[in-house]
C-alpha cells in the first residue's frame, strides 16, 4: 500500500470515527436518562409526581439543549424555555409565575441564586410562585417576577437589578427582595469568565493569524475530540477533586467584605429609586450560616434561616415545595403589613 494511499484510508476512518460518534451519541444520552431516576422517592412524593413526571422534570430542568446562555454585564442565565411543562424561563419576565393577575398595582421582583430560581421543583412550585399565591388569596393584585439565576450572588443581583431600572422594567415603590446565602463568591470569577476572554481574545486579531485559531477550534470540536475530553474527565474526576480541594477553601473575609459592599450599593440604589428593598439571608448548609455573622447588624437584612426546622432537600441541596412555601409564608410576614 502506497502512502497516498494509506493517508485516503487514514482519513476516511478518522470521518467514519466522527460519523459514527455524532450518530451514537445523542442514542446513548437517551438511553441512559430512560430509566433514569434522579430524585428519591421521598423527594419524589413532596414534588406530587410520579416517577415518569419527576425524571421529565429533571430533563427540563438539568438537560435542556443549552442550559446557561450569555448575559450582557452579568456574564450568564440559564437559556429561554418557552414549551416546558415544568420549567419555563423567558429573558423578559424570568422564570414563569403562571398565576400573575393581568392588571398589576403593584410589582415585586425577587433575586437570588437558585433557592429562588427553584431548581429541581416545578415552576408552580417556587418561593416566588408561592409568594404570589398568598397575594392572590389575600386579594393583593401584586405581580410577581422570579429572576433567580443558579450561581448568582450578590454582585451579579445588584447589576441585574440596575439592568432592569434602566430598560423602565422598575417603578417607584416596587418591592425588591434579595435572597442570599450560600452562593456568594467575593470576587472569584464567575462561571465561564475565562473561556469568553479566550474566545475574545482568540478571535480578536489580526485576519491573516485568524487561520492558526480555525484550525484549533476545528480540531478541538470535533465529536472524536469531544468524545476523548469526556473521558479523560471522567478518568480524572476523583483525581481532580482531590487535587483542587486546597483551591476550593473560600476566602471568609474577602466574601464578607464584599457581601457588605455589595448591601450598601443596594441600599443606596434603593433609597435614590424609591425602591421598597428587602435582604433576607437563607442558608440551606448549616457550615454556611457562621460566615456572616459579622453582618447580622448591617442596615437591612433578615435572616430567616432556622436549622431546627426540619426540612427536605434532594442531592443537588435543591429545596422541596413544602419550603418553598414556608419561607414564602416568612417573607410576606415580613413585607406585607
């Protein structure tokens, strides 16, 4: 076999290798989630859905075709989701409050991490959806809008909230309430922060060097590459997580120090508006809770965190309804006279 040769057939496996990948791949991911069950039963039970419903929450909620999409200023939220039957997110009004009345007096805007957002419960079935629940049977017609995004702080919720008073999205006397605890991060990056300098970076010179960096992103995304990345990850997982483990130990006073920064520029923000603001801290790790003592006398800020409350939580420390519900029940205690 001559070397012409040899390379045709080189080439034509290597295709066939990708062909194939591309063709088994999305089959396999089907028939792993198929009998898939992501949530116990107990877990299952609070959601009040069976088996086949709960894993079709799973699947909207932790498998849609792109799960964060890039955000301008606060770097990511998770994508649109407009036909689900238990999630939908859109970029104008958050994630769904299906029981807003039509006329709204008033509106109020919650922000958090994904306590708020409701990962792994349905969208009627999330602090704020309860929250406008007992609005709506205390004759209140209120709107309610959820934009709770999973890994938000209080960084990355202060700008969004100055997003949404410029776009006109906020009125005077609007009610504004924060919920934070265990997601903030003091100045680390956020999530991504270096794969979009690179890309920027990568793709933001010169036109006749562009081509070193085609061939790289055309190597590096094909499904054979893809595929080996997969698995050198998992081969490394445990690997990994042990050797990061000194990197992962917060900086206790750099996240306080920034937390209470971030409390006074709200604060301002809300007082220059005539916002009616509310910053309410829960924790769903009890380790959490000692770090922010230092600010329990800020100006502001409530914490509703009661470890002796017995409460459920599945895996990923996403919360059950019937919590979602008591700490709606706590909030509107706490702002609706």
């Amino acid at each position: 076999m001559n070397k012409v040769k040899l390379i045709l057939l080189t080439l034509l496996v290597f295709m066939l290798l990708n062909a194939i990948i591309v063709f088994l791949w999305p089959i396999r991911t089907d028939l792993k989630f198929a009998n898939y069950r992501p949530y116990s039963k107990e877990f299952i039970n609070s959601l009040n859905l069976n088996e086949d419903e709960a894993l079709k929450l799973y699947l909207e909620t932790w498998q849609r075709e792109r799960l964060f999409e890039y955000d301008e200023f606060t770097g990511l939220k998770e994508s649109d989701s407009v036909n689900g039957k238990y999630v939908n997110i859109t970029k104008e009004n958050g994630r769904l409050i299906s029981n807003n009345p039509k006329n709204c007096e008033k509106n109020i805007f919650f922000y958090g991490g994904e306590v708020v957002f409701g990962y792994d419960v349905t969208d009627n079935q999330s602090i704020p959806f309860y929250f406008r629940d007992i609005l709506k049977n205390s004759n209140l017609n209120y709107c309610v809008f959820n934009f709770g995004r999973k890994t938000y702080y209080s960084t990355q919720e202060n700008i969004l909230l100055q997003k949404h008073i410029i776009q006109n999205k906020i009125n005077n006397n609007d009610i504004i309430v924060f919920i934070d605890g265990d997601n903030e991060n003091g100045n680390k990056k956020l999530i991504n922060t270096n794969f979009i300098e690179k890309n920027y970076n990568d793709l933001h010179q010169k036109y006749w060097k562009l081509y070193k960096v085609g061939i790289n992103y055309f190597i590096s995304l094909l499904p054979i590459t893809q595929f080996a990345e997969v698995l050198i990850k998992k081969t490394n997982f445990k690997k990994n997580i042990n050797s990061s483990s000194d990197n992962l130990v917060p900086d206790l006073k750099n996240i306080q120090r920034v937390f209470k920064k971030n409390l006074k520029i709200r604060n301002a923000i809300c007082d220059e508006f005539n916002l009616l603001c509310y910053n309410i801290l829960f924790f769903t790790k009890s380790e959490n809770k000692p770090k922010y003592k230092v600010l329990k006398n800020s100006k502001n800020i409530t914490d509703l965190t009661n470890f002796d409350d017995k409460y459920l939580k599945n895996k990923f420390h996403s919360l059950s309804p019937d919590k979602n519900k008591s700490i709606a029940k706590k909030i509107y205690k706490l702002i609706i006279n």
